[in-house]
C-alpha cells in the first residue's frame, strides 16, 4: 500500500460550504479507490456511511468548535479513518438520552452508531482538537 496514495487532506478554514465540500472531497477520495461507484448494494451502504459520518464531523465542528481547519481521510488495511481537526475545546459526545423526535444533537450518536470506533485527540498546550471517526472497508 502506498501511503501517499492512501491519505487525502483538505484544508477547510474559513471557507463557504464546508459540509459539502468536505462530501465532495471524500467522495472523490472513494472513487480514486475504487470503492465508488458501488458494486453492490453493501459496498454502496460502506460509501454512504463514510459520507454521512463526514457531514456529521464537519457540521459539528461548524456549530461546536469554532469551525473545521482540516479533513483527513486514510485508507488502512480494513479500514477508512475520518479526522476532522477545529479550533473547539469543547468534548463532543452523543446527546444521551437519544430522544428520536428531538431536533438536532444526532451527529455523534449517528457516529457512535456507523462506526467501529471513535475518539478525541487533543496535542497538549495547543488549542483545538482532531475528532476521529473509523468505519470497516467494504468487503
């Protein structure tokens, strides 16, 4: 596997339309792959997930976090790790209880939901943090 190959990074800062760029941006990343357009109807659901789970990351950092300053998709053996780096200090976790009917709070429930893990990385003495988000490669 070539690494290089298998890390895409989009700069976001301050720019307009950041959810479906970051969709777009990672939808071009899974086609490079291979893995879009969809075989099956399984593979399809893997590639909707990941760009589901990437609108939720990003729209959390625009509301959350004082904005998103970096999408990073990697492709790992088994794999595909979503990073969304902001400028927030704040902890995301998902509303709990989950009240269907309740509008808005969903994105990390739907994370927790569709993927196999899911954290927060925090460099110390620096602001900010990278919420991560894994989900299984398509088989």
């Amino acid at each position: 596997m070539d690494l290089a190959s298998d890390v895409r990074t989009l700069a976001l800062g301050e720019t307009s339309g950041t959810v479906p760029l970051a969709r777009d941006f990672t939808r071009t990343a899974l086609t490079e792959w291979g893995w879009l357009p969809a075989a099956t109807a399984d593979r399809r659901a893997v590639a909707e997930d990941v760009l589901l789970v990437v609108s939720e990351l990003v729209t959390n950092a625009c509301l959350h976090a004082e904005g998103p300053e970096r999408l990073r998709v990697l492709r790992l053996p088994g794999t595909v790790r979503l990073e969304v780096t902001d400028r927030g200090a704040g902890q995301p976790a998902p509303r709990t209880p989950h009240r269907a009917g309740r509008p808005g709070g969903h994105g990390m429930f739907i994370v927790q939901r569709l993927c196999r893990d899911w954290g927060v990385e925090r460099v110390p003495g620096a602001p900010g943090k990278t919420v991560w988000a894994e989900l299984s490669a398509p088989a």
